[in-house]
C-alpha cells in the first residue's frame, strides 16, 4: 500500500491507520461471520457514507468465502493425515532366522504439521492380520461419519 | 550331583545351546539333523533324545530368534474418535468433521502411542489406499512368488 501510486499524497501514518482499520473490521466480520446489514449498521455507527458503505459491503461479499477457509484454517490440531504409502514385502531370511517365509507391509502415513510445516510422517511395520484390524477399524470410523451425518 | 567339573557343564550347555540354535535357525529337516550328530558319535539313544529334543523345542526358539531380527515400529493398535469442529479463536459457527486417532505402536519392548487427526475425505481414501495393498497378497503373482519359495 505504501507503494501504491494513488496513495502517495496521503501521510504514511494515516496510511497504515486506515489499512489496519480496514483489516481489523474485515477480520472480526469474518470471525463472528456478520451478515451484510450487520457490517452495514456498524459502518454507520462509523460515519460512513452510503457509497462507502455498499462498495464495502460488495467487496467484502465478494471475498467473504476465501476469508472464512482462511480463518477456518489458523489455529492447533493434532497432526493431520494427508495420504498413506504401502510397500508389500515377502522375508525369506535374516541373519537370526532362515525362512522366515512371511509377508510383511511396511505403511508410512504423510503427516501434515499445521504449525511448523515440517514433515514427520510415520512408518510402521505390521502383518496382514494386523493390517486387517487397521482397515476394519478405519471402516468402523468411516461408517460412524456416515451415520452421523444422516442425523 | 554329576561329578564332572564345572568347565565341561559350560561347554556340555554352551555346544546345547549352540546345537539347537542353529538347527532351528536353519530349520533343517529330521534327516539332516540326525547326519549332523552322526559325526559326533553318540549312542543311538542319546541321538534319538537329541532328536526328539530339537523337534520339541524348535518352534519356541524359532519365534525367540524372530525378535532378534532388526524391525521397524510395528502396528498395535487404533483408537479412534469422531470431531466436530464448531469454533475457534480465529471463526466463529464452523461445522468441521474430523476423525481423531490415536496409533499404538511397539517399538523394541516399548509402546508409543500417537495422535494423529485425519478429515473424512482422507479417510476414505486412506480406506482404499490400504484395501488395495491387502489385495496384493492374493494376485496371481504373489501368490506365484510363495509357493515358489517354498
């Protein structure tokens, strides 16, 4: 903004009020999710002209979706899954134990950290009995979702 | 009780030990466990116990020498619980389903245990991704693969 052509006659300080005038009102519109008469009421209660107040609310409505995944997606969670890898693998031996003969799946979850970006995915081995209860308890979760939202 | 010295007990153990080791290691069949004592020239009966001793014992040592092997973490257990997001700090009147899970896992005698989240899309796909890798044992070319190795 301080770079904007059109604005260069405006005092930089008055500048910075207003662009953080401008984003607190659009933050805390897009927090409490206000509807367009609500936005409206509270510029007036500004002092705001007409004009000023529908060009406001036209660009607010226009951005108010991209505003709210936005705000939806700061904060804490746990780790969040994005996808899963598998590699199957047959052991024939190993250096304790000679035909072993068993499959084995070695699973990584792609793991996603909201806050630091990093990827701390995690791999785990199990057997097809365990990767059987693994699936069928996914299924159970995948089910209950299902359910819950038919209520 | 024997009357033998100490030292000849330890080796006595210690070649034991070391027989029935690597018999069960190498799963060798019946026959060639009793060439392999032939050599030694036992009596008939004490190879017969030997015998009897190694097919009685190799499954448990089999299973014993299995955890030496180097592994990975492995699977234990989920739990799982269902969320919805309805507010936070930064928006108010959200619906955000999400599945929260918490993965056991063993690792070297120890447990840990894990909190992962997942949203439903994901966990559908999850669903397939792992369907898909159970079906893999049942190809035409794994199953190929194992009796071939046999």
């Amino acid at each position: 903004i301080l770079d904007d052509p059109d604005l260069k006659d405006i005092d930089p300080t008055v500048l910075k009020h207003c662009h953080a005038a401008a984003a607190t009102c659009i933050l805390e519109a897009g927090k409490q999710k206000a509807d367009i008469s609500a936005i409206s009421t509270c510029l007036e209660d500004c002092k705001l002209d007409k004009e000023r107040i529908e060009q406001f609310c036209t660009e607010y409505q226009k951005n108010k979706d991209a505003l709210e995944i936005l705000l939806g997606s700061i904060g804490r969670s746990p780790l969040h899954i994005t996808d899963v890898s598998w590699r199957l693998e047959y052991q024939i031996k190993n250096n304790q134990l000679h035909k072993t003969y068993q499959p084995s799946y070695l699973v990584t979850l792609n793991v996603e950290n909201s806050d630091s970006g990093s990827h701390p995915d995690v791999s785990f081995s199990c057997t097809m009995e365990q990767l059987q209860d693994l699936v069928g308890k996914l299924k159970d979760a995948a089910k209950s979702l299902e359910r819950a939202t038919q209520m | 009780k024997l009357n033998v010295g100490v030292d000849t007990i330890q080796h006595g153990v210690e070649g034991l030990a070391y027989l029935l080791t690597e018999s069960s290691k190498l799963m060798i069949s019946e026959i060639d466990f009793q060439d392999s004592i032939h050599v030694l020239g036992f009596s008939d009966e004490l190879n017969k116990s030997l015998l009897q001793l190694y097919l009685d014992n190799r499954k448990e040592i089999r299973s014993i020498l299995g955890e030496l092997a180097p592994r990975l973490p492995s699977y234990h257990s989920l739990e799982w619980r269902l969320d919805v997001q309805l507010a936070s700090r930064s928006l108010r009147q959200q619906i955000k389903p999400a599945v929260t899970m918490k993965l056991h896992l063993n690792q070297n005698e120890d447990q840990t245990a894990q909190v992962l989240q997942t949203d439903p899309a994901t966990l559908l796909h999850l669903i397939q991704q792992l369907e898909q890798a159970l079906g893999e044992m049942k190809t035409n070319h794994c199953r190929r693969i194992v009796r071939n190795m046999k």
